[in-house]
C-alpha cells in the first residue's frame, strides 16, 4: 500500500525526520536548578520508543531568570549541557531525532508550578525572582515586570545563540526559538505587551525585530546542515492584538533569516476568548504557510490518526505535533500506523513490546 503522508519520511536541510508525527513541547516543571533529570529521560524516551519522528523538549531556558517556574529546565550551564545529552543518546537509539526549545519567558517567568496550590509570580523569598519585559506592562495576575534597557534587549540574541552551542554540545537535530505562547520574544511582537517608543516598538517591523536578531544569532552558530524552527502564536484571539496575517508576514521574513519551519500555536499574551475544537489551530497553520512559503507544523487537539493524516493530506501543514495526545499515549505513532493500514514489519514496535502489539 502507499506509505500514509503522516508516516513518509520529512527532509529538512541534512536532517531526515523518520515520519511526521512530532511530539510538542511541554513543560514538566521538573528540573532542579535547570537540570533535567530521570523523569525527562523517561518521558521522552518513552515517546521515541513509541514512534514519534521528532521531539521537541520542553522549553530550556536560555538564563536562570528566563524559566517559567524555578523547577523549568536549561541550557546555559555545562551540567545541563550534559544532561541533555543524556536524554539526546537514548532517543537517538530509538531511531527518533530530537530537538530542543530555547526560551525566555518574559514577564511570564518565576510562577508557581500549575499543580501549585498558589498561582502567580513566585515571591523571591520563595526562590522566584524579579521578571523583565519589553514594558512595564503585567500579564494579568503577575507582577509587574521592569522594563528592559536597551543594552539588555540587545542581549538577548547572544543568549539564544549561546545556548543553542550548548544544544550542538549536547547532540541536538533541531533547535527551536520559542516565539509564542506570551513569552519573553512574543511579549515584543505584540502590542498588548510591548508599549516602547524605541526601534523595538511600535510599528511590527519595529515589534519583530527582536525576533528576527535572535533569529540571526542562533542560525550563525548552528551548523548549515541542520534545522531551525521557529514557534509562533499566530493570534493572540484578541482584536487589539497580533492576527494570522501579521504573524504569517513575520514568518515571511523568518524564512529569509534561515528558519526551516514554522511551529504554528495561538495564544497566551493576554486573557482572552479562544474557540476551542479538533483541530482548531490547523488553519492558522495554512495561512501561514501560504504567505511565507516555508514548511509549518499544526498543533492543537489533533487526536485521531485519520484527522491528522487529513491535515497532510489536505496542504494544511507538512507535519502535526501532539501535545496532550501524547501524554496519554506515548505509542501513539505506532496505533496510528495500525489504524491506518500499514504492515507491521514497516512499523515495527520496540522487540520489548511485540508480544503485546498489533492486537
């Protein structure tokens, strides 16, 4: 039979991504000091095992202070470094790639754990820290964080990049900036956060030029052969902040700076209504594939796998990421594989786990 799009193989650069089902970021909150552990190595090596082509880690800190939660992992120390490697060696096993997040939340750093009986901005005589953003605006329910001097924003890219030779040293595929979700590089590309007057605000040139330095920063030292992804929230759902068409014209702009493709989210720079359904961020994705003319990914409540394959199928996306799917089912590739009719020697379950597979 003809090999399903969701499990052909994907070419990026000198990168060959087994299938198109990725695993998405997310968070774990449980890292000590940025350094992930024996939970990260079994969390995501339990995806590889089960078929996923590509995992992204959790968003990694680029700097102490840019964690979401003081239990969020990094990448600016050697111990990181060598931890993640650890993890890296044990997908690579699996015959799965990997790639890392690197972030900086903003205003949205130093907050409790979501499972914390307490929510918010973490008091610093409880281990939090005081935040930084483009303005001395706070998300909702936060402290209110500094504004950023010049000299400081200008920073920024040098620390994506540090950590991004951090992510080679550690054996990484892919790097990934974390541009979506209200965080710090989302916080300069929207107006409900960034309120400047200097060339970091004001017009959306202006917003994403931030971006587009951090952008130019990594791809300078990760190496030629290997891919760069960008995640964008491509609408912040509200009128008075960026919408699809704004966001897939910074993508446009992106793909001339060297990134490969476009992790395509919503949401998270301020409160707001989103309509929720299955698969309701996959046309966001189209849009900005469109415009920009780079590979985008699609994410957001695809479950099932003839769903997903019809998102391939219909030129909305050249890959799914699940998130929340696959926290539930970790072999999600592989039933996918089944339900869509592959042989099983062409989607062959880990030796360990045959005896119970394919029934």
């Amino acid at each position: 039979m003809t090999t399903p799009l969701l499990l052909s193989p994907m070419t990026l650069r000198g990168l060959t991504i087994p299938n198109r089902v990725w695993l998405a970021p997310m968070c774990q909150y449980s890292a000590v000091d940025g350094v992930p552990g024996d939970w990260h190595l079994v969390n995501l090596g339990a995806r590889a095992q089960g078929g996923f082509g590509l995992l992204l880690t959790e968003a990694a800190a680029v700097v102490p202070e840019g964690r979401i939660s003081p239990q969020d992992a990094g990448l600016w120390s050697d111990e990181q470094t060598r931890a993640w490697a650890r993890i890296v060696d044990f997908v690579h096993g699996q015959g799965a790639r990997i790639g890392t997040q690197l972030a900086h939340a903003g205003r949205k750093a130093s907050t409790f754990r979501p499972w914390e009986p307490y929510q918010g901005t973490v008091p610093e005589v409880q281990g939090g820290w005081a935040t930084v953003g483009p303005s001395d605006v706070a998300f909702p329910g936060y402290a209110e964080p500094r504004e950023m001097t010049l000299d400081e924003v200008r920073a920024v890219p040098q620390q994506f990049a540090d950590a991004a030779v951090r992510a080679l040293e550690a054996g990484f595929d892919v790097v990934e900036v974390h541009a979506a979700h209200g965080y710090l590089l989302h916080q300069f590309l929207t107006p409900l956060a960034n309120t400047r007057t200097d060339e970091y605000g004001g017009s959306l040139e202006n917003r994403s030029r931030l971006l587009v330095e951090t952008v130019d920063a990594v791809r300078a030292v990760w190496p030629a052969d290997r891919p760069l992804f960008v995640r964008v929230s491509a609408t912040d759902w509200r009128e008075d902040g960026l919408r699809v068409d704004d966001v897939a014209q910074v993508a446009k702009v992106l793909g001339e700076h060297g990134v490969d493709l476009v992790d395509v989210s919503s949401g998270g720079a301020a409160p707001a209504e989103i309509t929720v359904g299955p698969g309701y961020q996959v046309s966001m994705a189209r849009d900005v594939r469109e415009v920009s003319g780079l590979p985008v990914s699609a994410v957001g409540l695809i479950t099932d796998p003839q769903q997903a394959e019809q998102v391939l199928a219909d030129g909305a996306a050249d890959a799914v990421m699940l998130g929340r799917e696959a926290l539930r089912d970790p072999m999600w590739p592989l039933r996918a594989a089944h339900a869509l009719g592959v042989d099983r020697s062409d989607a062959p379950w880990p030796p360990q786990y045959q005896r119970a597979a394919w029934r």
